[in-house]
C-alpha cells in the first residue's frame, strides 16, 4: 500500500526548466515513478539534451519550447495538453535564475524586474496556466521551486532580489493552496539549500564563499540535485495526499540556527 503511493503512474507531469540540473533530476524523479514527462524549456538546444537524455533511461519524454515569463505561452501549452486530451496532473515550477554578489544600493532596475520576471510572474503563470485544468478536473498537484533564501539572508555573499523572489514563491504557495484545496489542487513548495551543480562551482566567486556556506550547515554539506528531486516526487505524489501549503525545507539543517 505505502509504495505504490509514490507511485505517479500515466501522470501527465511537466516541469519547467527541465532540460538540466535540478529540473533534470525532478523530471526523471518523476518518470521513475511512471510519469509521462513534459518539460518546457526556452533554449532548443538544452531542452532536447535533457529530454534525449531522459528517453536514452527510458523515460517518456517530450519537450515543448516556451519561456515562463510568457503568459500567453504557458496558457497555450497547458491548453494544447488539454485539448489532445494529456492535461498536466503534476506541475514542478522549477524554471528560475539567480544572482548574487551585488548589494542592494547598486542593483539596477533591469536585474531586479529580470529576478522578479522569471522567478515570480513566472510561478505564477504556470500555475494559473495548468492550474485552471487541474480545478477543472478537481484534481492536480504543484511543486514550486523555492528556496532556504526565501526564508534567510544569505551570507556572506548579498542577494536581495534573489531572496524576495524566493520569499515570494514561498507565499504564493501557501496563498494558492487556501485558494484551491476546495479543488482537489495540492500546492506545495521545497526549500533548498545550495546545491552543488557545475554551475555553482564553475562560478569563481563561489570558491571563497563555500567555506562559510559549509560552516553555516549542520550537516556540513552542499547538496545533490537528487535530493531535491526526491522531496519534489514526496509532495507530487499520493504519499502527500494530506499536505498542501507547505515548504519543506531541503536544506542540510541551514535554517535549524
């Protein structure tokens, strides 16, 4: 009984930014559970890597080209899904970006509109876009794609723009959840810590803020895109049947001190 609740069977799952990294690792979460796999990703070239790489372990997978910043975009894919009669079921909003290293005083009006555009408008697209289907079919469940920042200030390096989006993400969560649970919609959200991707490490900066980020982690570790996507298959699947409005964090024990 308590296996098969993880279990996502013939679920239609899409994740946005899916073609790499934790979005990767989040759709073939999902597709190891038995999810027929949808991810959406602006770059042609990343989105077929990932989904070819998908395919090649078995996974059924397709990828559909679209930026979350657009409205009308999402609005059209979760409506095409629902037309050919596949309407998304699972909803990973995993598409983000970051930046980090410029203090508030001097970040400028294109990066902090740019944060907020991808990072929150575009939650909140995806989530009006597929959510409609799903109260509509009175049943669905989100993950969004939040972050420990949302809930700390992050040091040494500064960071607004990146932690008011996450905190952002973080209520939206929880306000859509009221919102829909009369509609059999569960929305939830995972908090991680800093994940050790190629991206984070190739980044020079990073080299000297590791040693503080590690000292500041009880477990004393980064983490592993894996372990993000194993919390996000949790709260997609029947095993969650009774969470919603929740954001689990995923952290090492940051937030613990």
């Amino acid at each position: 009984m308590y296996q098969a609740r993880f279990r996502v069977d013939n679920e239609v799952a899409v994740v946005t930014g899916g073609g790499r990294g934790i979005g990767l690792a989040c759709a073939e979460a999902l597709g190891e559970a038995g999810a027929l796999l949808v991810i959406i990703e602006p770059d042609e070239q990343i989105g077929s890597a990932g989904r070819d790489e998908l395919v090649a372990k078995g996974h059924r997978a397709e990828l559909v080209i679209g930026d979350v910043t657009s409205s009308a975009r999402m609005t059209e894919i979760a409506d095409m899904l629902a037309a050919r009669g596949t309407p998304a079921s699972i909803l990973v909003n995993n598409a983000g970006i970051g930046s980090s290293g410029i203090s508030s005083e001097d970040v400028d009006d294109e990066l902090w509109l740019r944060m907020m555009d991808v990072n929150v408008n575009g939650v909140f697209w995806c989530s009006r876009a597929f959510g409609r289907h799903m109260i509509a079919a009175r049943r669905g469940s989100i993950v969004n794609l939040g972050s420990m920042s949302g809930t700390i200030c992050n040091r040494p390096q500064p960071q607004t723009p990146y932690n008011v989006s996450k905190a952002a993400v973080h209520h939206m969560t929880r306000s859509i959840a009221a919102e829909w649970a009369p509609h059999g919609v569960r929305v939830n959200a995972v908090a991680p810590t800093y994940i050790e991707t190629p991206m984070v490490l190739a980044n020079p900066e990073n080299s000297t803020r590791i040693e503080t980020w590690l000292n500041d982690t009880p477990m004393g570790r980064m983490g592993q895109a894996h372990e993000v996507a194993s919390a996000v298959l949790f709260l997609a699947s029947d095993a969650a049947s009774l969470m919603t409005g929740a954001v689990v964090p995923v952290d090492g024990g940051f937030t613990c001190w």
